[in-house]
C-alpha cells in the first residue's frame, strides 16, 4: 500500500494514531499533526509545466 501524504514540516511518510489526542494522526518523526499530500500528477508539478511551456514556446520561435 502506498502511501499518498508527506509530514508538512519534515517531509517524512510515516505517520502513528496519537492515542492521548483522541486517536489524531500525528508524524512519528516530529510529531506535528499537519501534513499534505504527494502530487502524483505531471500537470499538478508547476515547475515541470512551466518548463514545459518554455520548450514548447522556444520551438515554435525556432
């Protein structure tokens, strides 16, 4: 099973079910209860776009 959120602080994958803040998930690396979720996407990458844009607009120049 893979996993599809990253600790927003230290950027870790693994995550526990604190039981003393009523079962809240939490980083088992620092604690911190604030996470995001990985961009699985190619058009969700803004950099890849972006560079993406700039190639396709240097072609056409050409």
């Amino acid at each position: 099973m893979s996993v599809n959120r990253v600790c927003f602080n230290c950027g870790s994958s693994s995550f526990v079910s604190d039981r003393s803040l009523g079962g809240k998930i939490v980083c088992s690396r620092c604690g911190s209860s604030s996470f995001k979720y990985k961009s699985a996407s190619f058009l969700k990458n803004k950099k890849l776009v972006f560079f993406a844009i700039a190639i396709i607009i240097l072609i056409i120049v050409i």
